[in-house]
C-alpha cells in the first residue's frame, strides 16, 4: 500500500514500473530522474585530472576510448588535497593546500573551466572556510562541498554554489561524517559521501543528502569491509555508486572495489578488485556505463588509469596513463557523472 503524499518524505525515491524510470518526490508530486551523457570527440563524456602532488596540470581524457590523457590547460595555482565536480558545460574545483601559501597552506579558492574547449581555469569565488581533503559532489547546476581538514582539524560545513555563475559559496547544512570523502556518488537528486578522515562514527558510515534542498546528512548505510578504510577513490552514474583501493588500517594499501545502489538505503557490497593494492585520492571520472580510476599511490605516485563496467560486477581493465603521476588527491570529475540530469 502506498503512504498518502503528507506522509511522503521530501526526496524520496521509487521505481515506477510502467515507465521503468527512477522518480524522486518534490514536496507535491513525483519527477522523473534524468540522465544525460554529452558527446565530444566521438565519445560520451570526458574525464578530468586537476592538481594534486602540488601541480597545475589538468588532464583530460575521452572515458568511452582507452588511450593516455592529454593537457587540457592550467588551474590558476599549484594545488592538492582537493575536490571537484562539474555540470554538463563547466568543471569546478574546490578548496585544497598548496605549500607555497606558507604558513597557512589550506585554501577557500575555487576554480573554475570550460570542459569543451581547451584551455587555463579562472577564480570562481570561495568556500565559506578554508579546507583540505574535502569532498564535492554536485548535479547539473548545483556543486556541494562537504568538510575537509583545515585551520580546524575536521569540519563537518556543507556549503554550495550555483555552477553556471561565479560567485561565493553559501551555506548549506551539517555532514554527518565530517572529514572529506570519496566524490561524485549521486544522482540528479541524491548524493551519498563516507567522511574517510577520522571521523568520531567510523570511517565506513555512509551518508546521504538531497542536492536540490539544503540540509544536514543522514545516515545511508556501512561499507562492508573494515570502519578502518580510508584514502580510497569514489564515483558512479545515476544508478550505482563505487568505492575503490585506499588504505586499511592497520594491514596497509587494499584493491576492494565496492559499490552501493543509490536509490534504496543500505550497505555497500562486493563488485572486484583494482588490478593492485593502492592509496587512491577524491573520485574516479564515470559516463553512465564506465568508471574511470587513475593515479594513486603504491607506495610511490603511479599515472596509471583503469576502468571498469558498472552493469556488471567484475575486475577493472587497463585505460591508458595520465599525463604525470597524482597521488595528493587531485579533483577528479567528468561532464557525464550520476548527477548529470
């Protein structure tokens, strides 16, 4: 039996079987969720690299062909330990460290680029604090920041912005986990982050939030493997969210993959391995079949780029190199992520 909408919580999801589409419930009736891939170069959706080891570099790849990334253009500083995502049109990185802003190496910048056409990225605005190995995830016109280690040593602010015009970030609400996280776990509705920096609630509690209404997180579920799990890389298209590699503590560097459904509350499960055992930074770069995780740390910085097929649970294939090694947490996004919609 269905609940009455006035017992209907705001952001709900369920699956209609006579259309065979996701729906989310606004306050007043039920949307379709939507998914859109853009085409460049012959292919669906690009993937970027942007700093990370205290570089400049942005890296751009075609994630539907394997082949070695190419120089996209620059950030406007040297930047690590940060976070990014991106609507269909621009690619937005937030916050970070850089060493030569010594002593105070945390950041509140934001910058910002076009993924069509070539070139360097400009000033977006600024966070509302400064932070490190933050966390962001966003759809096609909002992007969120969530925590991150700064002047503080973890935050647990939410804060956002409107992708299509510059500007400071606002607040938006709490993290449950606090810490930063892995990126790009959503779709048009729904994101989902795991707070992996030492949080009091464990490092495998999972959260949820709703991207088009602010709010506070709330608990979605539990990785399934260990609460000590850190370090690990994230990702997925509107259906299924992944976690990659990282380090468990205290037995060292993991391959596990696993993933989670993003519409129904619940644990993570088993989907395979990375083809080693490797620290991984912020998100790996997804279409809405493909995932790509490049860079990482086995111990020393690796360029390496593998994929894998989200329909299908199985090991990751080899996709090409980056331009240069990244192990700092560079920001990782694509134009045709889960919350492109």
């Amino acid at each position: 039996m269905s609940l009455p909408p006035s017992e209907i919580p705001l952001g709900a999801m369920r699956f209609n079987s006579d259309s065979q589409k996701l729906e989310y419930w606004n306050g007043s009736a039920w949307f379709q969720i939507h998914s859109y891939a853009p085409i460049f170069d012959g292919g669906s959706g690009r993937g970027m690299w942007a700093g990370g080891d205290f570089n400049n570099i942005i890296d751009r790849i075609t994630i539907s062909t394997q082949g070695n990334a190419v120089d996209h253009g620059d950030l406007s500083t040297n930047k690590s330990n940060t976070s990014a995502t991106a609507s269909r049109t621009r690619g937005l990185l937030m916050g970070g460290s850089n060493p030569q802003l010594s002593p105070d190496t945390f950041t509140n910048t934001m910058d910002f680029w076009s993924i069509s056409s070539e070139g360097n990225a400009s000033d977006f605005g600024d966070l509302t604090s400064k932070a490190s190995y933050l966390a962001a995830t966003g759809n096609q016109t909002r992007a969120v920041r969530l925590g991150g280690t700064g002047p503080s040593p973890r935050q647990n602010i939410m804060d956002f912005v409107e992708i299509a015009s510059t500007g400071n970030a606002v607040d938006f609400g709490d993290a449950f986990n606090g810490g930063g996280g892995a990126s790009n776990i959503c779709n048009s509705v729904r994101a989902i982050n795991c707070g992996n920096l030492y949080p009091t609630n464990g490092y495998n509690k999972l959260e949820t939030f709703n991207i088009p209404t602010t709010g506070n997180g709330v608990f979605f579920g539990n990785l399934a493997q260990s609460n000590n799990w850190e370090q690990f890389s994230g990702g997925g298209n509107s259906i299924r969210g992944f976690f990659a590699g990282g380090y468990i503590y205290p037995s060292g560097n993991t391959n596990l993959i696993e993933f989670v459904n993003i519409a129904s509350l619940g644990n993570s499960q088993e989907f395979g391995d990375l083809s080693s055992a490797k620290s991984m930074g912020d998100s790996g770069a997804s279409n809405s079949t493909r995932i790509v995780f490049g860079g990482g740390s086995d111990p020393a910085g690796l360029n390496t780029m593998e994929y894998l097929n989200i329909a299908t649970q199985g090991n990751v294939v080899d996709f090409g190199d980056l331009t240069q090694a990244r192990y700092r947490r560079p920001g990782v996004l694509s134009n045709s992520h889960g919350g492109i919609g």
